[in-house]
C-alpha cells in the first residue's frame, strides 16, 4: 500500500503561482512513475504531468510552459510548480503513483482555485 499525502492547494489571482507538493509512504520511488492528475465536477480525470525515474516528463498541452514537475528520489516526493495560472486549472489536484505491473495510488486531492 502506498500513501500519498498532498500540500500546497489554495486561491490565487489568475497569473498568480502555486506550488504542489506530494510525498509517498514508499521507502524508495523506484521505477515507478509518479505525477498530477486533475479533475474539475462532471469530467473525467486529466492528466497534468508525470515524471518518471529516468527523468523524463510528460505534460498536458494545456500546461506546458507554465507548470514544471520535479521528482526528488532521496526524499520520495513530487512537486508541481503552477505559474500564470488560469480560471480553468481550477481543479482538485491528485497525486499519482505508478510502479508497474501494479495498480495506480492516489492522493486524496487539493483544491486549486483560481479566481479572474
């Protein structure tokens, strides 16, 4: 079982910036694949960005260029930086956690507003 305890959620101006942080209960993020999924009332779940443990990235178009994902392996955690933030990433922002073959983690989510 893994737990994954997000931080950082909050109301911001739009063009304002906020900073997500999430840690795993693991001993070691190994190989898994670990990043942000967000999800607004009636839609489905949406990726944000991703990191795996080579370092490679994968981020929504909606996002590239203002938000960055930094994966810290020594201290098991995950932080999303969101700058110039819009009205629609409004959202509950997931933590997930992935190490194949096994089935996804989540994060019990942080609300992320951003007023116009």
């Amino acid at each position: 079982q893994v737990r994954l305890v997000e931080s950082g959620g909050g109301l911001v101006q739009a063009g304002g910036s906020l900073r997500l942080s999430c840690a795993a209960s693991t001993s070691t993020l190994g190989n898994a694949i670990i990043g942000w999924y967000r999800q607004v009332p009636e839609k489905q779940r949406e990726l944000v960005a991703t990191a795996t443990s080579g370092g490679s990235t994968n981020y929504a178009d909606s996002v590239k260029g203002r938000f960055t994902i930094s994966r810290d392996n020594a201290k098991n955690t995950v932080t999303l930086q969101m700058n110039s933030l819009k009205p629609e990433d409004t959202a509950i922002y997931y933590c997930y956690y992935r190490s194949w073959p096994g089935a996804p983690w989540w994060g019990q989510g942080t609300q992320v507003t951003v007023s116009s």
